[in-house]
C-alpha cells in the first residue's frame, strides 16, 4: 500500500483529499503547514508527497526546496496543488522541484489516476 503525504492548510480541502484518496487504499498522512510536512515526510518518507504551494508560514515551494535537497528525501515525487493554474504559477512550482503540478479545484474522478502515474 502506497503512502501519501497531503501538507494543506485547508482543512475541507485535505479532508476531501484524505476521503478520495483513503477509499483507493492509500494510506494517509496529512500536515497543515509547511513545517508540519518536512517533519512527516523525514520522519515517515511517504511514496508522494501532494503539496498545496500557499500554506502559513513556510509555503509549499520553500517546503520541495528542502525536501529536494535532502538525500533522505530527495527522491520522493511532490505534487504541487494550487488554485492557480496561470501557466507561470505552474512553472515556479516545477522550478522549485515540484514533480508535477494540480489545479484546484480537484476533479476527483481523475486524482487517484494522476496520483497512480506518479507512483510508478
């Protein structure tokens, strides 16, 4: 069972994550800031990271920076969510390591295929 590690600070937005995600036989691990998410995802080196890029405090793009440049973590596929799909937005997530990119809102008919592409 894959585990997947969902760093958003909105708590509707995570728990729709989580439901989706949870009845695909994911196994679930979920932070509300940025912080949060680097101490999960050294701590418990999830399959795939899905990281909303505005979070409080340190935002998801300072958060795949580090994760990118730790050896420990490095190698784990992150997801960048966000409710802005401007092709520049898509960019910056891409140049600050992201693996690949979601916009909001979240089809949730296609999430656990496009989370599936990146487990391979």
């Amino acid at each position: 069972m894959s585990k997947i590690l969902i760093v958003e600070d909105n708590a509707l937005n995570r728990a729709l994550l989580l439901a989706v995600l949870k009845t695909q036989g994911f196994e679930i691990l979920s932070a509300e800031n940025g912080l949060q998410g680097l101490e999960l995802a050294r701590r418990e080196l999830p399959d795939l990271i899905l990281m909303d890029v505005m979070l409080p405090g340190l935002n998801g793009y300072e958060a795949t920076r580090r994760l990118k440049a730790e050896l420990l973590t490095r190698h784990i596929p992150i997801i960048a969510v966000t409710a802005n799909a401007a092709p520049a937005e898509r960019e910056r997530a891409l140049d600050a390591g992201c693996d690949g990119y979601i916009a909001k809102p979240i089809d949730t008919r296609t999430l656990p295929g496009q989370v599936r592409l990146f487990l391979r």
